[in-house]
C-alpha cells in the first residue's frame, strides 16, 4: 500500500528540502498533492511549486500570500490558503494519502488533528504533535484507523525492528541518543554555552529547533514521550542509551531477551524514504554503510545530572494530561531565548522547571484546552526568563 500522493507541512526546513529530494528520487511514483511551509524562504517555496505542480499551496506568512502568487503566477494555478487556519485545511482537503508534517513545534499538532479526521494517514517528523496531544492523535487516529508513520530516525528505527510484533513479546524499547555537542563537557560548560555551542552537533545536520534541543538532550525527552505514545508502551519500559556513533538508530528488547537494533548511515532521507514507501523497501539514493571503516560502536548511560532536561521529560510524559504540552511551550520559549542570545544553555533547564512547578495539572485535556495551556507555558516561560 506504498502512498501515491503525499501532502508535505513544512517543505522549506531541513526535513521538508530531503522529503523533496526523495521525491525526486522516486521518480513520479509519489506525486506532491499539497505543499505549505512558512514563507521566510518564499524564493525556495515558490521554486517547489514550480517543480512539483501540487494541486493545494499554503504559506503560513500570510502578509507574502500575494507576493508567492506572483512569483509563481506564469508557472502554476490553483488554490492557495494561508495563515494557521489555511494550514489545517490543506492538511485536510488537498487530495493526498499521506500527510507527512515537517513544521516545527506545538504548530504541527493542529493540522495532524486535520489530516487524522479527514482520514489521511500521516508520517510525522515533527514530534512536538505527540508530545503535545499524544493522547488525542493516537485516540483518533484509532477511531479513524488510519496509521501515524515515524519519520524521527529512532521511532523509525523502532518502527522496523517491531515489525508488528504483538505489544506482549516486547520488553523494552531502547532509543539511541548520540549525546550531542555536550557528550563530553562538565556541567559548568554547560551552564555558560552560547548558541554558537550548542549549535555545533557532531553527528546531525538538523533544523536549529531540534540542534538545540539535542544539545540539551530535551529532544531524546521528547523521544521518549513520542515513543510512548506511537507504540503505546509504558514509561518504565523505554530507557535512553548514549551511542555517540548514530550508526544504531535505536532497539527493541523482546521478552525472551533478544534484542533487535536498527543500523543506517546518519542521513534522514532513509527514514522519510520508508515511512512513503512502507510497507515496501525501494533502492535509495544513500550512500552504503561501510562497518569495516567503521571502528568501535560504544554505548554508555545518560548522564540525568548534567542533562536535567531528560528527566523533566520523563516526568511530564508519566503525569500526562496537560504537563507536556506545557513543557513543550516553555521549551519552545527558551530555545528560542537562547538562540536570540538572551539566555546560556544552562538557564533553559531551570526556565522548565520554573514553569513546570508552577503548572497546575489537567487530565484529559481537549485540543482548545491545550491551546490555552501552551499559550500558559509560554507566558510563563518569558516571566521566569525575565526574572532571572
Ligand atoms: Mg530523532
């Protein structure tokens, strides 16, 4: 049942240009239905849709609507939505079988919520949706019976060791984290890093969102909650291995001990590649994994002192409810503080914890009642940063 036409969220970010390249790739055997991303970069959107005629356009930046119109005018016709509003309804109405999100942040969730309802199956790169409204997405999708795909390397990685092994032969999962830029440097290094630091991952070429948060190791929290909630297994039986190599995407554990890894070369157009192409493998563009030039592998435990952002996750995943949500828009609010400069690296930890004791917990929230949480988190992320 390998997709023939996809809708793709975000196609001017780091995962949008590679989902793009796969298509290339693929030859026409996946045709673009509908394509949406911010609109900073209106030069690279309006080229995609010059290149892959998609029958829907949104922009999010919805003062460029008239000028990506233009641009495009001699090249493509059709109909094209913008704003926060114009996002759910491509996601729902563009005639596609899957709806692959890209988007950064709590901003993925509410068109996720669109495609699940409209029926569409989705491959999801953006894991703050899961984080964020886990609970909601897989309800419906349930309903729906319609299938949420991992993009995210690990959950990926999981995904295919799993092969629908049924929920009561697995023990464990275990998700691959390469440690990122601050494997090695002391809590105090930490503390005082810039964002020209934390920027520089060893391992990744990524979006800056997702760098910082690997620095930080939040982005393996939020892993852990994203697992959670896409193969419905309890916290306690999802642990974090450092493996500074990404050569092992992550690991399944079985009940009678055996142990299933994924291996791959470090490049996320594989992951895209199988989430479109599933339940089918084709040949891919990616250069072959070399293990004889390889080395050692290693695998070490985190360290949960010197990355606190981990156990915060941990802790916002097990209570449920609304503590994500609002763990996600306090994050969200940090990262971005800390790329404007305005806070070290050490100071995004304890932002969380600020607004986290400051949370007062809801079960089974709604997606309005998450928003209003996240515009919460948000709010009081920038008072604690303000004050510090
Ligand atoms: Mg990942």
């Amino acid at each position: 049942m390998a997709f023939q036409s996809l809708t793709l969220l975000g196609s001017t970010g780091s995962i949008g240009r590679q989902t793009l390249d796969v298509l290339r790739h693929l030859k026409g055997r996946i045709r673009l239905a509908g394509i949406s991303a911010g609109g900073r970069d209106l030069e690279l959107l309006a080229q995609q849709v010059v290149e892959f005629q998609p029958e829907m356009v949104h922009i999010g930046d919805e003062s460029r609507l008239g000028e990506l119109r233009a641009r495009v005018m001699t090249h493509w016709s059709g109909p094209m939505f913008a704003g926060a509003e114009g996002l759910a309804r491509i996601a729902a109405e563009a005639p596609a079988d899957v709806v692959l999100i890209a988007t950064v942040g709590w901003a993925g969730l509410p068109p996720a919520m669109a495609a699940i309802e409209a029926g569409r199956a989705i491959a999801l790169a953006n894991k703050e949706a899961l984080v964020c409204g886990g609970t909601l997405l897989t309800g419906a999708a349930r309903t729906r019976n319609v299938p949420i795909l991992p993009v995210d390397s690990e959950h990926s990685a999981i995904f295919q060791c799993l092969h629908s092994s049924p929920r009561n032969e697995i023990r464990k999962l275990i998700l691959t984290c390469s440690g990122g830029p601050f494997l090695n440097s002391t809590k105090e290094q930490i503390d005082v890093a810039d964002a020209d630091v934390t920027l520089r991952h060893p391992r990744w070429k990524m979006g800056n969102k997702v760098t910082i948060d690997s620095a930080t190791l939040m982005n393996k929290g939020f892993e852990v909650i994203e697992a959670h909630h896409l193969f419905g297994i309890p916290y306690d039986n999802i642990e974090v291995v450092i493996h500074p190599q990404s050569v092992v995407h992550s690991l399944v554990e079985f009940v009678d001990g055996s142990v299933l890894a994924q291996l791959g070369p470090t490049d996320m157009r594989l992951p895209i590649q199988y989430a479109l192409t599933y339940p089918e493998r084709f040949p891919s563009q990616i250069e072959a994994l070399n293990l004889g030039k390889m080395g050692s592998l290693t695998f070490d435990d985190p360290d949960h002192g010197r990355f606190p952002a981990l156990s915060l996750a941990y802790a916002a995943g097990r209570a449920g409810g609304t503590a994500p949500c609002v763990l996600n828009a306090a994050n969200e609010v940090a990262v971005q503080l800390h790329m404007e400069g305005r806070i070290a690296c050490g100071a995004i930890p304890r932002i969380l914890r600020g607004v986290m004791e400051q949370h007062r917990h809801e079960q089974a929230p709604s997606l309005e009642k998450l928003q209003t949480w996240d515009r919460w988190g948000r709010d009081a992320a920038a008072n604690i940063a303000a004050a510090l």
